[in-house]
C-alpha cells in the first residue's frame, strides 16, 4: 500500500471520527433536554448562590444534567452565575437552557387595597426576594423617613397602588427607592396644586383618601364623600368617620384580621389617635392604601353643602347625605333600625 492511499484513510478515518464525535457533541448541545410537563416554567436563583447550588434548583427541570452541564463549561456559565428569575420553556435544549440562566425576566409586581405597612411588606415579599422583615425594616429606616418627610405613621402613604415591572432579586433598597420615585412622579405639579387648594400636603391627602376608600367602595360616589369631609374639615369639625374608628379597635387589639361590620356608641369614646371621633383633624397615617379613585375624589371633590352622611338601606352600597343634623338624624334611625333587624352585632 502506498503512502498516498494511507494518507487518504487515514483522512477518512480521522474525518469519520470527528463526524461522529461532532455529533454526538451536537446532540448533547442541540437535542432536547427537559422534563416538566407545564409550557413554561420560572427557576429562582437567590442572591449568592453558586454553580453548585444552580444545579440542584434547576435539576427538577433539566432532563439531563451531565448534557446541560458540558455546554454550561464551555460557556463559561459555572464563573458566571447571576441571581434572579429565569424562564425555562419546555423542550429547550441544553444550549437554550444555559442561554436562559444569563437572562433574568423582571416581575410584573401588583399591589393594592393593604390595610397596613405590615400587610404590604408580606404583600410584597411574596413577589420578590427579600422577606417583609427586610422590607419593613427599610420602609421604617429612620435616615430615609427624614429625608423625605416621612414618619413611622405615614410613610405608608408613599406606596402608590399599580403595577410595577422589578427584577425578583432587587435589593429592599432598590425597591424602596423605586417606590420613592414613583411617588414623587405621582405628586407632579398639578395634583400637589389641586391638593394645596383643598388646604392640604400630599401625605394629608392619601390620609384622608384612605379613609374616603374605606368609607365607598362605589367610585362614583367618592367625590361627594370626599366633599363632605373637606366641608367638615374647613369648620373646624371632627371628621367622625366610622373607619377610623374601626382601625384603632383593631390596632388596640393587635387584630387586624377581625371583622367589624358595626360601630357602636362606646366605640366612640376610645382613646387613640387614630379616633376621628375624638380628635380634630386627621390621624396620623393612613387607614389603608387608598386606590387612584379614592385619591382623585380628594383631589377633585364635589362642591356641595353636604355635612352629614350615613349608609343607605334603600340603595346597598351608597349613602344618604344631609345638610342638616335634623335630616341626617331620620337618616341614621331608618339605617338603624334595619341593621338591628338584621342582627348584626358587631
């Protein structure tokens, strides 16, 4: 055999080698390598972890680990390793695997009616990284509270409710600050104008917003409701809004699951800041995040001459509004006198 021939089986032979090791290579990079049955599924990867730790998170998914694992190497992903949230789709391949562990997918994080910080916090926590605790904790930072003129009461009234696109592992901090920053973009010029010319700051009027919230939940009649409470504040009256006195019974009793449907006359002589019965002005901080409509009503109210309201019995969910206490007392007795029909105790 001549050296000429050698040569070309030897070529062969090497060729018909790297063919078949090019394609096992390929079908180890380029075959499918899941095995959950859902169309897409998101993988968590906590701040800090390692490779080590990547591989049994994602090991429930991934069909075969030795197949992910080789592409990982060759791309550098073990050095590499990012935080965040991660989506898989089913039948991607070991290279698709390990090109979707670079791409972190942002949280559509939503949030509305909280009826305290607390609330919020575990709200949010369920959405994103860090735990309520953390949070809180960030919320209520004292350098950050006077920065920004915030207290321990109010800051709740920074938390504009919406819908908000964040990377699961964002810091406390990070969110915090998202959070200050769309406040502020809310409070622009126009709405702390049109707040101002009803005698109030924009942490007064979230304040009252929340109270007009737990008042309606019927939006078209928010404006009126928020008009009274303007007329009441401008006399120099106690606001007497029954919510009010509904969340200092719960914050007295460290309760904020009970449900109180009921206000009654000893109710109103409970010594709390939060009692509009009692004192003059508004509380402290908010009652509850009140949504965008319960914010517009106080910075658009109605203009009437509107005192008094009570709940209606003819018109389940609205209110009967007076000017005088005489008109708004028969209204009082009628509502009264249905809801003692209907045994309702508390």
């Amino acid at each position: 055999m001549n050296l000429k021939k050698i040569i070309t089986i030897a070529s062969v032979v090497l060729i018909s080698g790297l063919l078949i090791y090019g394609g096992i290579v390929a079908n180890q990079i380029f075959s499918k390598n899941t095995k959950f049955s859902q169309s897409e599924v998101y993988v968590f990867v906590p701040t800090g972890s390692t490779y080590e730790d990547v591989k049994k998170i994602i090991e429930p998914f991934v069909g075969n680990m030795n197949r992910f694992e080789m592409v990982a190497n060759k791309r550098s992903y073990p050095e590499n390793v990012k935080p965040g949230r991660f989506l898989f789709t089913k039948g991607m391949n070991s290279y698709e695997l390990v090109k979707a562990m670079r791409s972190n997918i942002p949280v559509k994080l939503a949030f509305n009616n909280q009826e305290r910080l607390e609330n919020f916090a575990g709200r949010v926590s369920s959405q994103i990284e860090p735990d309520s605790l953390l949070l809180l904790n960030t919320f209520k930072d004292s350098i950050f509270l006077k920065e920004n003129g915030f207290t321990d009461e109010n800051v709740f009234v920074m938390f504009i409710p919406n819908t908000y696109e964040v990377y699961w592992n964002i810091s406390a901090e990070k969110f915090r600050d998202k959070m200050i920053k769309e406040y502020r973009n809310f409070w622009n010029k126009e709405r702390t104008e049109k707040a101002a010319k009803q005698g109030l700051t924009p942490i007064e009027a979230t304040i009252l917003a929340s109270i007009v919230h737990k008042e309606s939940v019927k939006k078209d009649e928010r404006p009126r409701i928020a008009g009274v409470y303007l007329n009441r504040m401008r006399q120099g009256m106690p606001l007497q809004a029954d919510p009010t006195v509904i969340f200092a019974i719960k914050k007295k009793d460290n309760d904020f699951d009970q449900v109180i449907k009921r206000v009654f006359y000893n109710d109103l002589f409970l010594n709390s800041p939060y009692n509009t019965y009692k004192v003059i002005g508004l509380p402290p901080g908010p009652i509850a995040m009140p949504d965008i409509t319960a914010l517009d009503a106080v910075l658009n109210p109605e203009k009437h001459n509107f005192i008094y309201f009570c709940a209606s019995v003819d018109r389940f969910g609205y209110h009967e509004f007076a000017a005088t206490l005489e008109e708004h007392n028969k209204n009082a007795k009628k509502y009264s006198d249905w809801i003692n029909s209907q045994g309702v105790t508390r």
